[in-house]
C-alpha cells in the first residue's frame, strides 16, 4: 500500500493493494433521520468470501453543519464504538479518524439537491474518513466478519432547512481471497471533499496508482452525496455512458454506486460527471472513489509481470 501524490484533480490518491483479492462496498443514507439530533441507520454487507482474510476497513461518511468540522464527527459512530475521542477536538487531515479534502470543507448542496455554487450562508459539507478494522466483529478462527448488517450513527438535526445535517455513510473493506487461484488484482483508493454544482460545472478524475492491467473487465464505486432521483447528470467510466447513476439509491442523499468498466490499455483511469448543459443539474459531493483491476501475472505468483521484468535485468 502507498500514500500517494498531490494532484489538483478533485480527490487525491489515498491507498493501493496489489492482492489476490477485491473490495466491496456498501452505505446508507441519513439525511433528516435525526431523533434527538442522532440519525441512525443500516445497511448490509455482502460478496466477501467466505473465510477471506480483511486487509483494511475504511468508513466514509459526509455531514452539512455551520459549526465547523468537529460537529461532523463528534458523535459518530460505528456499530455501536464511537469514531471520535470524547472531549478531543477533532482537527485532523490524517489519522484513524481523518477529514479528507481538507478541514474547510466544501460547498453544500442545500436546496433540496440543486446547484448551490455557494458558501450555502456559511454551511459546508464536510467529508470524513474512518479506519474501522479494528471494530469489525472476529470469528473463533481470527477472522473479521463483514458479510451481514452494520449500523451507522450521525449528528443530524431532523430537519431539513438546519444543521447538522447527515447525508449518509458507506463502508470500504478490502480483502484477500482464500482461493489460491485468485488473480491479482490491484486496488485503488482516491478521496477528498469535492462538490459538482454551478460554479465548478462538472468533475473530471484521473486514477492512477496500478500498473501493466490485464485485458479483463474491472469495477469502480462512486461514493456521492446529494444525488437526486429528479436531478440530472451523465457518468463516464471506461466502456460505459450511464444517465444520472445518483438517485439517493441508499436513502435520502446518498450513492455508493459500482459499475463494471471495460479493459484499460494504460496505467490510467479517466472518469468523469457531467451535466451535458440540463436545465435541472445535479449538485453531488464526493468522498471517494475505489477501482479494481486485475492486473499482469501470468505465472500466478502474485507478482507482477512487469515488476518482474525489471527486477531480472538486475542480475
């Protein structure tokens, strides 16, 4: 795995594996569900194998609040354990418990999912990242369980025209497959705090951070808040065109949508949202977005070809 590069592109290259394994994702959102100014709520986990070892668990999650990026965080919690040290004031870019994109924030989508283009009054949409591995259940053998419910709890107010507002959260696990003839596969992370409204028109990503990928279809999962089913934009993922993917398809304000994309010839992804010039724009906010490709290994050694082409001309 790696820290990656500064970029001016809209999220930053946070992690990347080189494993026999793949990742799944899944979220809910939360927007309005505040009782007592807490919003709760589920969602289920599915598609890891069965006894495939967890290499890291990261939880995302975004909330709309005027009182700084502490409130976002202060009483998060996941499956019950709070992400955030009780009294500590939460000023972090790095860490278990970290914002992403920074500690400003961005732009929110405040009505009702339209372009703001705006401070929204001094409100921002703050995006945040957990590492959550070590509160994942374990089974008598040692292993994190994941497949099944987990539930998520956000400072949101309940109402729709205050704050805080919580938009949803979504769950990242990356695993190692049992099978021994899994492919390798590289996994890549990028994330930040970005907002597709009407001052910035679109959103255009670059992911890099794999190498030499094989002739093979891939998948790539957006993690987006604010979507709306009555809203509009166009995705662009390798090999497909896909008409407004961001319907609150887990609840009110909140995607983690998946996509299989075609076979890449370079050591580069673009992807990118617009609004193809619609009368009723969408106005998204992202945390992340993680690609999967398999990559070279044509001796299964879980080694990469090319890696082992350089290294040979050494001796």
């Amino acid at each position: 795995t790696g820290r990656g590069q500064t970029s001016s592109q809209p999220l930053a290259f946070f992690k990347n594996y080189f494993i026999t394994g793949d990742y799944v994702a899944a979220g809910v959102g939360l927007e309005g569900r505040g009782v007592n100014g807490i919003a709760t709520g589920s969602f289920t986990m599915s598609g890891m194998p069965e006894n495939a070892e967890v290499l890291a668990a990261f939880l995302y999650w975004q909330v709309v609040t005027a009182d700084g990026p502490d409130s976002g965080a202060s009483i998060a919690r996941f499956d019950g354990q709070p992400l955030a040290s009780p009294g500590v004031p939460f000023t972090s870019v790095e860490g278990p418990l970290a914002l992403v994109g920074g500690l400003s924030g961005t732009s929110p989508c405040w009505s009702s999912g339209g372009a703001t283009g705006s401070s929204g009054g001094g409100k921002r949409t703050y995006s945040y990242r957990a590492d959550v591995l070590r509160f994942l259940p374990v089974d008598a053998d040692g292993r994190h369980q994941v497949n099944g419910p987990h539930t998520v709890q956000l400072p949101d107010s309940g109402h729709s025209n205050s704050t805080p507002r919580a938009l949803g959260a979504s769950l990242v696990v990356i695993y190692r497959d049992p099978i021994p003839t899994a492919s390798l596969n590289a996994v890549v992370i990028y994330d930040g705090s970005y907002t597709m409204d009407n001052s910035t028109g679109g959103m255009s990503q670059a992911i890099k951070g794999f190498y030499d990928p094989a002739p093979v279809t891939g998948k790539i999962t957006n993690i987006v808040g604010s979507g709306q089913a009555n809203k509009f934009e166009i995705l662009l993922v390798p090999g497909q065109v896909v008409i407004n993917p961001f319907q609150s398809t887990e609840g009110a304000s909140w995607d983690t949508v998946t996509l299989p994309t075609a076979s890449l010839s370079g050591d580069s992804l673009a992807t990118s949202v617009d609004h193809d010039g619609s009368g009723s724009s969408d106005c998204l906010t992202w945390s992340a977005i993680v690609y999967r490709t398999q990559v070279k290994d044509s001796d299964s050694d879980g080694l990469l070809d090319k890696w082992e082409s350089s290294t040979s001309t050494l001796f």
